[in-house]
C-alpha cells in the first residue's frame, strides 16, 4: 500500500490554493541498480483532483517528474470544510487517494 | 487497501463519490477516478514536431502571455528542477512542460477545467543543461514559450 | 555538519577530492561570473521551498512514534529525549545531552536506537538494520523518526548545555576531532570547514569555526537530500564527511559520532532551529 499524500488545501483570496506531496519512486526505466539491472519504469501516470464532486484538475505525467513528486495549483471558489480529493495511478496500476479539508 | 479505506472513511462529510465508492470497496479507485486517457504516444516522442502530432496536431505560436515563474536559470540538481508556468491566454485549457534533451520531451501534462487558474508549478529531472517549453492549448490553438535552464556539475549524487 | 560539503558526489567522490587538494586554497572562476552562477543558485534553492518531502517522512515518523513495536509492544511514548517520555517538541534543539538511564551522552539517533533497545526489546542489530535508507524498497525508521521528531523543534532556539561535565568532556573531544588530521589525506573536518572562501566545484563550503556559518549549517540538517530523494540524518551527514576524507567507517551512534556532533551542535547555540531542510 502506498504512503498517504501530504495535502493542503487553503484559502487564498477568493481562490482555493492547493499543495500536494506524493511519495513515488518515479523510476525512469533508465537507470541502473549497484548490480547493473536496469531498475524498471515505475512511474505515476495519472492524477486527479476533485473540489467536491468537481473535477479541478487532471494530469498526465511521464517519468520526468521528479522522485516524491510535489504539485501546487489554484482553483476559484472553495469554502472552508470544502473537500479537496486527489488520486494517483502509476504504471502499475498501483493508486492512492487521500483528502483534505479546506483551511 | 485498508488504510486507504480508514483514510477516506475518516474524512467523512463532503466525500466524492469516487472517494465513497471506493471506501465501500465497490469500485477499484484505479480504474474508476481518473477516467481520461494517459496519451502514451505522447510521452514518447523525441522532439517538438512529433510531441505536438501525439497531443492532436497544431503549430504553436510563440506567445508572450505564456510565463515561466518560480523557475530557476540554473538548477543545482537536475534530479528536481521547479517549474512555474502560468498562461494569460483566454479559454486556457492545457498546459504542458516539455525538456527538449530528455530521452522523452514531454514530462507532464495539465488539463485545466473552466474555474480552475491556468497556474501550475511542479518539479521535473532534467538529463541535462536544455531548453524547457511550456506549451499551453487554448481555443484549440497552441502558444508556446521557452527557457534555457542550466543544470551544473554539481549535481552527480553525493 | 558542513553545510555544503555533503555535495561531495558518491562516484565522483575520488576526482572531487584530487580537485579540492590541487584547488581549494585558489578559486579560479572569475568573481563576477562566480557571484552570477551563486544568485542563480540561491534562486534554484527558494524556488524549492514551496514544499519539502521531507514532510512524507515526518508523517511516517509520527505513526512509528505513535504504535506500539518490538517484543515489549512499547512506542516510543515512553521514550524519553530528554524532556519527559514521550515529549518531542523542543526536545532535538537541547540534544546531545547526558542521560542517567544510558549512562552515556546521546545524540537523537543514538537515542532512539537505546528506546528501541532497552524500551521495545530489539536487539541492536535488529535496531541498526536500516540506518540509511534508500527508496521505498529500503526504508529506515531511524530517519522517519528523526525527521518527525526534528520538525517539532522548528523554530526553537538551539540549547546545547555544556553545564553537565560528561556533556562537556564530549565537546572537548569533538572539538579535537574536528582539528585532527589523519587518514591517506591527510584531511581534517577544518581542512574544508576551517576557514572561509572554500568551495567545492559549485559548492561553497561553511566556515565551521565561525559562528554564523556554524549555526546556518547545523539548523539546516537533517534535511531532504534533492540528489538522493531520502531525508539524511545528521549522522549520516558525519558518516559521509569521514568517507570522504577517507578516514574509518563512522559507526553509527558510536562515541565519536556523538561528540563531533555535541561540539557542532553547541556551536550553534542560540539560533533558531529550521529542519528539516531541503538540499541538493
């Protein structure tokens, strides 16, 4: 099972600003261990943000996003209690979900 | 599974449905929240015109209301390099960052619904000293702006 | 302890080292050119403080800390860092001190490791197993541990009491330590960290006998290593500066381990602590 994401959600003005840190390998499929296998791709593929029910922000990402990953974005409105969801799927159709209240 | 369950039970109130779903075990999370696509072909292309083809086509035009922010000129690390970009561009609705001298150009890939900033920071490995394009959809047209980032010597591990 | 030598590369570890014994006393990029390539830096490192991972360990840390573990079934509630079992914050801005129980001065990994021992009824070995980690394949619940126990002295003033005489005898014995010059180099810590204007490739190195950059280094670590993406313990900071003058593997938690530690970290009495930090 995956370790939980770091997540927070504040209010910044009349916009929603949200932080994530994600604890994911993100092995490029490149690289070499000490006895010389190459350590395979384990990469997360796909994240998705929820306000609520609402979708506020899908991504797609590669195997160049840096090791524990980190994102911030904003999104208008929220209130304070609002929920702020977000899931991960790797290429190994590993996935994580967690949430955050909105601060 | 099971903490992932305590985790979503615990937050309560304003759950997703997603979220609720898949704390009742009803659905796999994996399969059901993310119900877009990851656009393989894309992320594995070697250059601009070929990255563009795989994103559906389009030529984009260097755009000054494409901005780099919190961006640095040279990176200590090539391992975790910030990337800021924010577009000014009317009816924004992706976003993607794109190192010219990695294996595979594109590096990630912001969908940006209505209601959401067209803003995004995030960090990204870079193999080497290379230009980085934040490219950004809008209207169904592309703008793209550059920037050289510097990765040093000092970055090999220790 | 030194703010930017860990930037020594592991494989590179041999030319850096040829380079800083040819080099070190003379810097050869032009001052201007130098003072550009530092503001850039110094810009790269803000841009990174936005979120630190270090914050992944501490979360893992604080449910180690929390669930009960070993053949006793303790947690470390009953662990005591020096301000009553189970206190944590504050406590790492007064380590290393003297503890009657261990009869020994102890730094906060070394602690943790005699909780684990005399509390929760591992074994040393068993202890030790994973001091350093490397990815989720290996983890260590040492650095977990020291990272959630560390962010709970952010902010507060390092107090480092030299009062205790076990406590000041490990001082005095760091002190030499950190002047002594042995090994195929003939290196010492204050052969990098002695005097200013040192620098490693891109990487200035703290003066370790001024105060200021004393301070500036110590509350810095541990940290989140960019290059390595693991936190690293200030233990590990020590080990890897001995492996890099190529002097004995350091011993984790072993006596000298801890008194080159007191003398760094009563150097930097009375600056605020800021870890964990973040580093390339």
């Amino acid at each position: 099972m995956p370790d939980p994401m770091k997540i927070r959600a504040n209010l910044v003005g009349d916009s929603t600003e949200v932080k994530v840190l994600m604890s994911h390998e993100m092995d490029t499929g490149l690289a070499k261990d000490s006895s010389g296998k190459v350590i395979p791709a384990w990469f997360i593929q796909k994240v998705t943000v929820l306000h609520n029910d609402q979708q506020v922000l899908y991504a797609q990402w590669g195997t160049a996003v840096s090791k524990n990953p980190f994102m911030s974005f904003k999104f208008k409105g929220g209130a304070k209690g609002d929920k702020v969801t977000i899931t991960w799927v790797d290429n190994h159709n590993e996935t994580r979900t967690d949430s955050a209240v909105v601060g | 599974m099971d903490r992932h369950r305590r985790q979503a039970l615990k937050s309560g109130g304003g759950l997703s449905l997603v979220a609720l779903l898949a704390a009742a075990g009803w659905i796999d999370p994996a399969a059901a929240a993310p119900a877009e696509a990851w656009n393989k072909a894309a992320f594995q292309t070697h250059d601009m015109d070929s990255t563009l083809k795989a994103l559906g086509d389009g030529t984009p035009v260097p755009s000054a209301n494409v901005v780099f922010f919190s961006t640095p000129d040279i990176a200590e690390n090539g391992a975790v390099v910030p990337v800021g970009i924010t577009s000014k561009v009317p009816n924004t609705e992706s976003i993607a960052i794109l190192v010219e001298k990695n294996p595979n150009m594109l590096a990630a890939l912001f969908e940006i619904p209505t209601g959401t900033e067209p803003a995004i920071t995030t960090r990204v490995k870079m193999r080497e000293t290379s230009n980085v394009y934040a490219l950004v959809k809008a209207g169904g047209n592309y703008y793209v702006t550059s920037k050289e980032i510097k990765v040093t010597l000092g970055g090999c591990g220790g | 302890m030194p703010r930017k030598l860990r930037s020594i590369p592991g494989a590179a570890a041999a030319l850096a080292l040829a380079v800083i014994t040819v080099t070190l006393p003379i810097v050869s990029v032009p001052a201007a050119a130098q003072e550009s390539v530092e503001k850039a830096i110094e810009q790269y490192r803000q841009d990174l403080q936005g979120g630190n991972p270090a914050e992944l360990w501490e979360a893992r840390g604080e449910e180690i800390w929390n669930t009960p573990r070993g053949p006793k079934h303790a947690s470390f509630k009953s662990c005591d860092l020096g301000l009553g079992p189970g206190i944590v914050k504050g406590a790492y801005a007064q380590l290393p001190r003297y503890f009657p129980d261990a009869g020994r001065v102890l730094d906060l990994e070394s602690r943790l490791v005699w909780c684990m021992v005399n509390q929760q009824g591992l074994t040393h070995a068993e202890a030790t197993k994973v001091t350093f980690g490397k990815g989720s394949r290996k983890r260590s619940d040492l650095e977990a541990l020291t990272a959630y126990v560390v962010a709970q002295s952010d902010g507060t003033k390092m107090n480092v009491s030299l009062a205790d005489p076990h406590v000041r005898d490990m001082y005095e014995i760091g002190e030499k330590m950190f002047f002594y010059r042995a090994g195929t180099h003939d290196f010492a810590c204050a052969t990098c960290h002695g005097s200013d204007g040192k620098r490693i490739r891109l990487q200035d190195l703290p003066n370790l006998t001024k105060k200021a950059d004393a301070q500036r280094a110590y509350t810095s670590w541990p940290a989140y290593r960019v290059s390595q993406g693991e936190v690293r313990t200030f233990q590990w900071r020590l080990h890897d500066c001995l492996r890099q003058q190529r002097f004995p593997d350091l011993i984790y938690g072993s006596d000298a381990s801890i008194a080159l530690t007191t003398y760094l970290a009563a150097r930097a009495n009375g600056a605020a602590y800021a870890g964990p930090g973040m580093k390339r």
